[in-house]
C-alpha cells in the first residue's frame, strides 16, 4: 500500500509538473530570446522591487531601464512580463490587434472600482463607454469652472503658507487634496474640504488604496492573492474599502433624493429659482443616475463603479500633471515669467474676478507649456496589455 501511495503521489507530481511546463514554455522560450537582469529560481527578479514604497519603486525601474536597454523581460515569481520602452518596438505592439486584453495589473484596482469604465472589457465596455462619453463635452465642463477657481483659489492659499517658510517643499500632496477637492464636487456633487480638512477618512482611504494598488502592480509578496490575503494590505484593504464604499453609496443616495425632490418641484417654483440666479450644477453622477444603457437605469453598484472610477482616474492623473508642472515651471523661471504675463494680461491682476472658460481659451503659451509637460512627463508612466 505504501508503494501504490509514493507511486500514485509520484504521477500526481509529475502531471502537475508537465502542466505547469506547458504553461511556462513559451515564456520560458520567449524568456531567454529576450534577456534581461539575471533572476532566481522561482521568485525571478522579484528582488529587485521586493518591499519597496512606489517612490522606490520608480527609482528602481528606471535604474533597470538604464542597465537593461529598452527592451528587456523581468520575471516576478513565475510571471513573464516585457518591459518596452522603445518608441518604435511599442507603436507596433500597440497596434497590433493581438493585444487588446487588458493585462492582470487591472485586477489589482477592481476591489475597489468593480467593473467601471477602467477595467471593463467586451460588451459592459462599450455601453458603458457610449454614455458616459457625453457626459465630457464642453458646454458640460464649462460649469465646472467655478469649482476650479474656487478650488484654486484655496489651493494657493496651501501655497502661500508652506512658501512662507522659504524652505523647499513638496508639492505633491497639496496637489493631490486639490485634485481631489476638484473631482469629488463635480463627480459627486458633494465637498469634502480634503485641503482644508486633510486628515478626513475619505481623503486617507483614497490615499491608502492608490498605494496598495501600485504596490501590488510589482510586489510579489502583494501581487498574488494567496500571499496578499495573507499580508497586512488585504486587512488595510478591506477598512478603506468600507470607508469609500460607504461614502460613494451614501452620496448616490442623497443625489436621488435631490432628484425626485427636484422633479417634484412646479414649474413655477423652476421659474422662481431662475429669477433668483440659482442654478443647480448638474454632476457627473447626477447625469449617471438619469441615463439608461438598453432601457434600463444603471444600478446603485453600477453607478458607484463609475463614480470610483472617475474619482481614482481623475485625481490620480490630474495630481501628476500639475506636480510635474510646477516643478518643470520652477525649474524655467523664463518660462514661469512668460505664463504669468499671460494670465495677468487674459484675466488681470484682480484676482476677485471670476475665472471663465472664455478666458482659458485665450490662455495659448500656457496650453503649450502644459502639453510639453505631459509629453516629458506622461501623468500615466506605464501601459500594460496582454
């Protein structure tokens, strides 16, 4: 019996382990054809990123990038993935129609996003995509420009307060609370004073999710689920889940409220709160909760998908965007002269004045100056597709 027992085990092991050569083979093939920074049995180039903060990290990678040249594989754990940062090699992976499947990287952000817009695939992408698309046009925008002055205006505040020390500071998260000041009123409707009131449990959640994703993107000891449900960032997870969760259904509740309330109202009450100037800012989620997709309404965790989404995706590049600028603007002071000259002369000195999309068109040096940014300093610095 004892034989039957080690020979049984001894096929049951060696079936597992030609399954898992069939699986690995034509990594391992491709693997080797490419090359790379040397890696260990099983955990690969795991060691390279193992337990670093995202800073880190990016320190890390672009050390590799320098060593490695611009096209090179790196194993994590038993995980094959080829970094690309050849111009040329990428465009033509990019459009080529093999590789259009989102990679695994995406995962990581569904605990918290579900099936937005972001990490939707197949039939739910392109409903989803086709009505959520207007909801950026400009005539819509444009009413969101009173939240960006009045946001700017505290902003700069922040600004003047951590100048006032005249030591060298970080900008980066000042921007993110403003960012975040910006995108929660016009996704949501709703102000949760995140440059003014830091230390709030939403501002923290959002800030300890980003991290746990992008933790998770390079990590193995947080990229595998059986190892991340282990760790102390699933725990973490879980917390700030409840607390985003519950803020997004909250908020989705009270909009509908306002909503039947608001369809309620007579059209003389309409025509009264015209007299008056009152003019209620129509939100994104407003607009989510009007819409249908094949006749029929979106549902609450639908709706909160979107909003989650809109809310990670816009404060997070938005974020980069403008730290990136700043520090480019600080770094040419001939150019910082320039677009001040430009906004004095557009919108004047006073700044009582309230700022319009008018007036931002007119802004031309500046929307250059922006735009070099970004294609120095992409606000998303990785793509992955598999």
């Amino acid at each position: 019996m004892a034989i039957a027992a080690l020979v049984a085990l001894a096929l049951v092991g060696l079936a597992l382990a030609v399954l898992l050569y069939r699986k690995f083979a034509n990594a391992l093939y491709y693997g080797a054809k490419i090359g790379g920074p040397r890696g260990y049995p099983l955990i690969g180039n795991a060691l390279l990123f193992l337990y670093k903060s995202p800073p880190d990290f990016f320190l890390a990678i672009e050390k590799t990038i320098r060593e490695a040249g611009r096209c090179f594989r790196l194993w994590l754990g038993p995980e094959l993935l080829v970094i690309v940062t050849d111009a040329k090699v990428a465009e033509g992976i990019l459009s080529s129609p093999k590789y259009i499947e989102k990679s695994g990287e995406y995962d990581f952000m569904r605990p918290w996003l579900g099936e937005g817009l972001l990490t939707s695939s197949g039939r739910k992408w392109h409903s989803h995509r086709k009505i959520i698309t207007p909801t950026f046009h400009f005539k819509i925008l444009e009413q969101f420009v009173e939240i960006f002055d009045h946001q700017s205006d505290v902003f700069v505040e922040q600004l003047r307060a951590q100048a006032a020390s005249g030591q060298a500071f970080d900008v980066f998260p000042l921007v993110t609370l403003y960012a975040l000041d910006v995108i929660c009123e016009s996704a949501m409707g709703t102000k949760i004073n995140a440059q003014i009131h830091s230390d709030s449990e939403y501002v923290k959640a959002v800030k300890e999710i980003t991290c746990i994703i992008h933790i998770r993107t390079y990590d193995v000891m947080a990229r595998y689920n059986s190892l991340f449900n282990l760790s102390p960032y699933r725990r973490q997870q879980d917390k700030v889940l409840k607390v985003l969760h519950g803020y997004t259904n909250s908020v989705i509740q009270s909009r509908r409220r306002d909503l039947v309330e608001n369809n309620q109202k007579s059209q003389q009450d309409r025509d009264r709160e015209a007299e008056l100037g009152i003019r209620r800012k129509v939100a994104f989620l407003d607009m989510l909760l009007q819409t249908t997709v094949d006749g029929r309404p979106l549902t609450d965790v639908e709706i909160r998908e979107e909003v989650d989404t809109f809310m990670f995706e816009g404060h997070d590049t938005t974020t980069s965007a403008i730290s990136f600028l700043m520090y480019r603007l600080a770094r040419h002071p001939e150019v910082q002269r320039k677009v001040y000259e430009e906004i004095v002369a557009v919108i004047g000195a006073d700044r009582d004045r309230p700022v319009t999309l008018a007036m931002l068109n007119e802004l031309h040096y500046l929307e250059l100056v922006v735009k070099e940014t970004l294609r120095l300093y992409p606000s998303v610095p990785f793509y992955a597709e598999r």
